[in-house]
C-alpha cells in the first residue's frame, strides 16, 4: 500500500479486519510516500509513486495492481478477473474446450481470434469516471 498518510491504529484495526489473516500478513505498507518538490508536497506525484515499487520488486511477484482510495473493487470483479486471465492462457496453450473463450462471439466480432492474437492479449482492470458536468 502506497499512501499519502500514516496509517492510524484505527485504520490498521480495520485492514486487519476487513482482510484475511493470510493476506494481511504479506502487504507492505510505504506511509507518507507523497514526493517533496522544492520542499513542498505535490500530491499529483503520487499517482506515479507505484512505479517505484514495481521496479525494484519486479522479480518477487507475479502480479502487481495499481488502485487509488476512490477505486471501488469488489469480489466479483477480481474473479472475472482471473476467470478470464485462465480462458486467455487456456486459448494460449491449446487447453481450452472453446476456441472462443469465455468472451462470445460479441468479442470476437465477425472473425476469429487466432491463438497469435490472444498472445498478446493481456487481461486487465478498466476504469472510466464521468465528468458530472456532463450530466
């Protein structure tokens, strides 16, 4: 967890909580990680401050994800997530039963995607946010 705050006892009381004992156990936490820029806080910056993570722990994970406080996820999405990660590398390694994948014909349009297609495919989150001056 990158964040611009130190965590409370109240807030790790809560994390604790809200995860399992076997996942609380293994996140990391890097407080008050908002970069100083001529000795003031910019807080723009810490959107990029995840990429600094990534680098120096590339080879100790399989999967890294990037969210902001604002970000709601929930259960459902994670294991469509991973349901359609596992249809891609099941159509990659010749051990799916549907040549279309979980995705339907809606996907794949008029043709098929070939196996040299969904080798290039990798599955991730999307976020969009509407402009509420649009509404």
């Amino acid at each position: 967890m990158i964040l611009s705050y130190n965590l409370t006892v109240e807030n790790i009381a809560d994390l604790k909580s809200a995860l399992p004992p076997s996942v609380f156990k293994t996140i990391r936490v890097w407080e008050d990680a908002t970069p100083l820029f001529d000795g003031a806080k910019r807080s723009t910056a810490l959107a990029r401050q995840h990429r600094l993570v990534i680098k120096d722990r590339i080879n100790d994970f399989d999967f890294f994800s990037a969210w902001e406080d604002d970000t709601l996820v929930k259960r459902n999405h994670v294991d469509y997530f991973l349901y359609a990660t596992s249809d891609i590398l099941s159509i990659r390694d010749g051990t799916s039963k549907d040549t279309g994948g979980s995705f339907g014909d809606d996907f794949r349009g008029d043709e098929r995607i070939s196996v040299e297609q969904y080798n290039k495919i990798m599955p991730g989150f999307m976020r969009s946010e509407l402009d509420q001056r649009e509404i």
